[in-house]
C-alpha cells in the first residue's frame, strides 16, 4: 500500500484495488451436536469427537505442518485419545509408565512401526497423509487412538463443547464431517456464505469403544496374562 502511494496512485483508485483483492465476507458455521446411545439417550459430554469443515469449492487459506503433537502412554492408556494434526506434524510418544510400550500404526499412507520403547523414552514420527491414523501397541491390546491428519483449517476436537463453532470460513460449499471412535464417520454438505450457517447434526453410538485388532504381525494378542512383565 505504501509503494502504491509512492507511485501516485489516486486514493479511490487504490481503495478499489484493495477491495477487489480481498475474499469476500466470511461467515461462520454453528450447531449442536448429539451423540445418542443405542438405548435413545443423548451421552453428556462430545469428548473425542472431531468436527472437520473440508471445503468442496471454496477457497481456504493453505496448511502447514501443526506444532508437534504429543500422545502420552499413562497407565496402559493413550492421552489423548483423539488427536488433529496436519501433514508433516511430528509426533511424539512419551512414555510415563514404569512399562515397555510399541506403537504402530497400519493406516495406509502413514505406516509406522516405534519399536519397543522404555520408560522415559518419546520416540517420534512424522504424518505424512490426510485422513484418520489408526495408533495400537504391540504389547498392550487394550490401547488404542486415533489422529485424524487434516488439510483444512478448520477442524476441531469437540471436548468440552455442546458443538460445532467454526469461524472466519470464506464462503462456498463445504462438507461437515462428524467423528466419533464409537459412532465412526458421517457428513453433510453446507453451503456457507455471509452471517451465520446454523444446523443441528447427531451421531449414532453404535460401535464397540474397542475396535477389535490384530497386532503389528498381524496375529492375534496374546492372553492378557502373558503381558503381566510388561
């Protein structure tokens, strides 16, 4: 702006030329979200579920690699159990047990393999796609986690919240994604323009907090037993 007056560039003219370059005006999407049991209920509290807004013809400003993510392994447990990342985000696994731990992952595209790690020790690794990184251990079957890798700037963890509030969206058509480890994935098509979009969306529960697994080998785990020195 300053260069352009320096040039002489009449007021009125350069004020347009800054308009025309700007988006037009953002909106927002806002909305409850509910997670029903299968008995019919409505569960209390959205933890770990994640809200992705993908834009289908709208123009979003660009993603970076996130600031590094860290997923701790405490008490035979991941936390958190949910995580949003984008590509190229370092991930590290913090081991507070006094336990070996081995995370892996399967998920095509950002297949990884820790190795066994001891107490103390944050092995680290990079995610490389988009989409939704299912983490297991090698020792431990009863862990599991999820990151969901994103290419969008709006995208969510829904902790805490009664649901979506995404703002400054440039408007255009996007896909609402809805996630939750025991509801799995559903969306909806928005069409987001100046003011406010508003919507209420809900998840069924139908699925085990457990997804049943095989390990690294691809084998079944042994008994829980067996992992008692570990």
């Amino acid at each position: 702006m300053i260069r352009a007056i320096a040039r002489g560039l009449p007021v009125v003219a350069l004020v347009a030329t800054l308009a025309a370059a700007l988006p037009a005006q953002a909106g927002s999407v806002r909305g409850t979200v509910r997670l029903r049991e299968k008995d019919g209920r409505i569960r209390a509290s959205l933890k770990d579920c994640v809200a992705i807004l993908e834009p289908l013809d709208a123009v979003v400003p660009a993603v970076g690699p996130s600031k590094p993510v860290s997923i701790r392994t405490v008490g035979k447990q991941f936390l958190p159990r949910v995580s949003i990342a984008t590509p190229g985000t370092e991930v590290a696994f913090p081991n507070l047990d006094h336990l070996v731990h081995n995370v892996f992952s399967v998920t095509q595209g950002n297949r990884f393999d820790t190795g066994q790690y001891q107490p103390g020790d944050a092995p680290r690794v990079k995610v490389a796609h988009a989409g939704l990184v299912k983490l297991y251990c090698n020792i431990h079957h009863q862990m599991n986690a999820f990151l969901w890798v994103v290419t969008t700037p709006f995208a969510e963890l829904l902790d805490g919240r009664t649901g979506v509030a995404f703002d400054q969206v440039p408007p255009g058509t996007y896909r609402l994604v809805l996630w939750h480890p025991e509801a799995g994935e559903k969306a909806w098509t928005l069409n987001v323009g100046a003011g406010v979009t508003t919507g209420t969306w809900n998840l069924d529960l139908s699925l085990p907090a457990l997804e049943p697994h095989k390990n690294k080998f691809g084998r079944d785990y042994p008994p829980p037993a067996d992992e008692r020195n570990y």
